[in-house]
C-alpha cells in the first residue's frame, strides 16, 4: 500500500512506521509478563479516549460519564478551534497511568482502544467524495519496547481479534465518521458554534449528561421521536451513544434523520427567516455608513 503523509498520522510526534497496511499484514510481537519492558509504555502515557472507552471505564469504576471525565480525563482538540477530543489523565505530577500496578494494567478487561492496538495504530481516512471511512493500519516502533523481537508472528487481522478490538472498532464508528467528516468538509460545513461544539462533546463523551438532555421536556418540544424508541434509547448507554451520533449529523451537518414537530419546525424557520433579514440589514446599514451615507444621529 501506499505511504501517507507524515502529517497525517495518528500521531506526528511518535514513531509510526510510515507504511499502511491491511489486515492481512503479518507482523511480530508479543507483550508478556517479565518481559524487560514491562509497564515502560504505561509509565509515559499519551492515550486518546474513543467513547466507547469512556463506557467501558465509567461502568468498570462505578461512575458517572461527568465524574469519570473529571476524574480521570483531560480535554484537546482535535482540530484547531474545532471538535475537541478526551485523553486519559495520568497520575498527579506524573506521565504514568493511573490504571498501572506493578502486575500490569488493573482495568485490563475494560483497557482504551489505544491501548488494544498497541503497537498497531489504526488509521480511518475519507475522502472528501466518499460516505463511509476506509481503514488501514500502521506499525508503531518505540525504542524502550522488546515486544517487537519476541519470537511469535501473527497477522493484524489475528492480532486484532486477539486483543477484542472488532467491537470497540464497530461501535466507534460513528465517532469516527463525524470527525473525519468534519475534517474533510473543512470550510464547506463553516465554522460549528459554540453551542454545536458543547453539544460534541456531551453527545460523544458524556453520556449521562446527554441522557438528561435527551429526556428534558426541551427535547420533546423540539423533536417527534416515537415514545418506544426514546424510552428503549434512554435505558441503554449504547443505543443513547449510537442515537448521539446520529444527533450530531444533524447539527453538524443538516442531515435531518431525526423529524421536528411541526410547530418547532414552524418557529425555527420563522427564526431563520428572521436571523437573515436581520443579517441583511445590518449588512446594508454599514454600507451605507461606508459610503458615508447613514447618519447614525
């Protein structure tokens, strides 16, 4: 396959061999117990979160999303005054994970989706004329890790099985979609309000949060969603995470799957008449103020 841009790899700044690959790629390395390395990836932390890590981690330590991601998170962005992105917080005045024992990882069951992969790096690419994401992968080679000289080869495709990556992959999709989405429209789409970029973060990472939103009489007013499927998606994380991000492609991009009530649908076009006249307006009185035309007094 072909190799991409540097620039465009999941991350610039670490040694991600610049070759893609596909799944039937075959490739050596085990991580084991006693091994020389053992917990040194653990002891210097970078790692993303995919939503459907913070699930699983704010189920395994009995929280809610807001307290998890208080917790145990930091906010970036991942992409400049854009959509932003959640890493894990490592310990107070350190680079190590919090999840780190002396034994290994002490949430290994339930361990990030960065952390699944390693060494593999996945990357989801789309191009601007395309409607779903392309999946290819990379190799990451650090030189403190041994992993990469154990004698046992395997194809990515078998690694991935292994480490249980299949699901966290399929029910992360939708996140995926709308961030490369949102990268590849670029000034297509314009700049997401503030509100919008809220509304990203609650809907992707804080599902308890949204859960509330969702059940708010405000939501009800707003959109026509049957009773039996708001109910069914109010009591199950997954499926509120999942109608999130169908919630996000219509704020974010108009896709309008979810149907408004006729009457909220009524007044919102009233108000969007309204905003573009007033636009229309005041765009004419500051010509007529540059043309020394408008006399404020």
């Amino acid at each position: 396959m072909t190799s991409p841009d540097p620039q465009s790899l999941p991350f610039p700044s670490s040694p991600v061999a610049p070759e893609m690959m596909d799944g039937s790629r075959t490739i050596r390395f085990r991580c084991r117990p006693g091994i020389a390395c053992w917990n040194a990836c653990c002891s210097n932390i970078d790692i993303s979160l995919t939503p459907v890590d913070i699930l699983r981690l704010k189920h395994r330590l009995d929280l809610s999303s807001t307290e998890f991601l208080d917790r145990y998170t930091v906010p970036y962005e991942l992409e400049k005054d854009g959509l932003a992105g959640v890493k894990l917080r490592p310990v107070d005045g350190g680079t190590a994970c919090r999840f780190m024992t002396a034994a290994g990882c002490s949430v290994y069951e339930d361990r990030p989706t960065a952390c699944r992969y390693y060494p593999v790096a996945l990357l989801s690419m789309r191009h601007q004329d395309e409607y779903t994401d392309r999946e290819a992968y990379a190799l990451v080679k650090e030189p403190h890790c041994l992993g990469h000289d154990e004698p046992r080869s395997l194809t990515i495709d078998e690694y991935r099985a292994e480490q249980g990556v299949a699901e966290y992959d399929e029910l992360g999709r939708g996140w995926r979609q709308l961030v490369l989405k949102k990268k590849s429209s670029g000034p297509t789409v314009g700049k997401p309000s503030k509100r919008s970029l809220q509304l990203f973060f609650m809907a992707c990472y804080d599902v308890d949060r949204f859960r509330q939103f969702v059940a708010s009489d405000g939501f009800s007013a707003l959109f026509d969603l049957p009773d039996e499927e708001l109910h069914e998606t109010l009591l199950d994380d997954t499926k509120l995470r999942q109608f999130g991000f169908r919630f996000l492609r219509q704020v974010l991009f108009g896709e309008a799957t979810i149907p408004l009530r006729a009457d909220a649908a009524q007044a919102r076009a009233q108000r969007a008449h309204e905003k573009a006249a007033r636009l229309e307006r005041e765009a004419a009185e500051r010509a007529a103020r540059d043309d020394g035309m408008y006399d404020e007094n």
